[in-house]
C-alpha cells in the first residue's frame, strides 16, 4: 500500500503549467467525471460551494483513482478546518484571504505535523492514511501536500513582500473577483483603479519564484498562462452546466420562435 505522489505539486516545481477545473457542486458524481476529463487538479470548494465534510470524502473517494490531484478549498484560514480537510484526503490546500504574513506562517502551521507545525496527530483514524494502513503518512504527508494560500485584497498585496518571504508556502493564488472588490470596483478587473494592484501583485509573486495562479476573470486563461501564470482553473461545473444549458434553451427558443 503507497501514498501516491502528488503530480501537480510536481509539475509546479518542474516549472510546468497545470488547468484546472473549480467544482462548487459537491456531487460525486460530477466530481468523478471531471477528473476522468484531464485537468490536471480539481479545486473542491468547501468556501463558496455546496457541500460538508461528508460530501468531501464522497468527492475524494470519487477521484481517488484518477489522475487529477484533489485541492480543496476551505472555508477560511482555521487550523480546525484545515486540519479536517486534510484528514479526509486533500493532496492540496486552499486558503482563501490571506493578509498578512503571520496570517500566512499559521496557515502553513496548520498543514504541518510538529514539531514544524500544529496539524493534530490523529491520522491513524484518518482517510489519509488510509485509516492508519499507511505507517509513514506522518513523515511524508508535508511533502506530498501542494499549500496554496491566496491574496484577495488590498492589504494582502501591499503585505506581499512580508508573506512571500514565510517557508512553506507552495503556491500564491490570486483571488481576481474578491481583489477587485477590495480595491473599490468589484468585477471590474481591468479598472484603473484595480489594475495596478494586479500587476503589483503578479510582479511580485513571480519576482519571488514561487508559482502564481488564478481565475480567468475577464481575462482567457490562454493569456494568464501567456502572463506567468503556473495555475489556472479554467471554469466550473455549475458554470459549465449553466453556460450550456443557457446555450441550449435560447437556440431552440430561437429554432421555434418561442420568448422566454
């Protein structure tokens, strides 16, 4: 019995791009589908999407056999939180609002085992360990971990230097909408006023060598790779489902000369 390894944390230290796919749904379902797609990683939305503790294992378990690495996006920057996701079988870590760099140092703390960290030394209980079948988890769980903290404000760029500066951090994920409403023009990413703090933000990050991802916020994910991006998450499920079925309601309305 292995630990697998993670592929996209290795892609990223190789210098390669990895497209990913957000899924807010919390189906299994959905999940299992996506990640039989190639994306690379799957973003499992614990902040914004539907879905609980239970539902997250049904969603790990769904793509525990397929190729996409499993990043799941909790709820806010809580050791509690972050410990339960990890737990469950996460091979990634999202932590949404990260202002300041000891905001950063506890997020990284709580993905680590002491004496490098505070992550609670339950595994033996654990999915992740394959509930304790997996003796070496414990030592080799940080490596295979992909931690991605993101910057979704204003006070999280002009902070930048200070958390780039804190070890342990994998990836620095630029939250577009929530920056863009921090700064005064909420969806409006190419704002005069927005604008400069994207382009502090993503000259910085990438200054630092460490990988930059985001959304394609009016913006083609085609060009955020063409801009330095490392990690995009090309669309959503709901999004996907939306958009086609949207498609498909008006062109057959339009096909039988119905109004909506």
């Amino acid at each position: 019995m292995t630990y697998r390894d993670n592929a996209t944390k290795a892609r990223l230290l190789a210098g390669e791009k990895v497209l990913g796919c957000w899924t807010s749904s919390g189906s299994p379902v959905v999940t299992e589908l996506l990640s039989l797609a190639g994306f690379d990683y799957l973003l499992l939305d614990q902040e914004h999407g539907v879905g609980d503790n239970v539902s997250l294992i049904h969603q790990l378990q769904a793509m525990a056999n397929n190729p996409a690495t499993a990043i799941v996006r909790v709820p806010w920057n809580d050791h509690a939180l972050i410990k339960r996701a990890l737990d469950a079988g996460a091979e990634g870590i999202m932590i949404p609002s990260v202002d300041t760099a000891e905001e950063a140092r506890a997020a990284v703390a709580a993905c680590q085992y002491a004496p490098n960290g505070i992550r609670g030394a339950g595994w033996a209980g654990g999915r992740a360990s394959h509930y304790g079948m997996l003796p070496d988890y414990h030592l080799k769980a940080r490596e295979r971990l992909l931690v991605v903290i993101q910057i979704e404000t204003v006070k999280g760029v002009e902070n930048l230097d200070e958390i780039l500066a804190v070890e342990g951090i994998d990836l620095v994920f630029i939250g577009a909408m929530d920056l863009t409403g921090s700064a005064g023009q909420l969806a409006q990413r190419h704002h005069p006023d927005v604008v400069p703090y994207f382009e502090l933000a993503e000259r910085k990050i990438l200054a630092s060598g460490i990988p930059m991802g985001t959304v394609p916020l009016q913006r083609s994910w085609q060009d955020l790779f063409a801009a330095g991006y490392a990690m995009v998450n090309a669309a959503s499920d709901t999004a996907m489902l939306r958009d086609r079925s949207l498609a498909d309601v008006a062109a057959f309305r339009q096909l039988v000369g119905r109004s909506a």
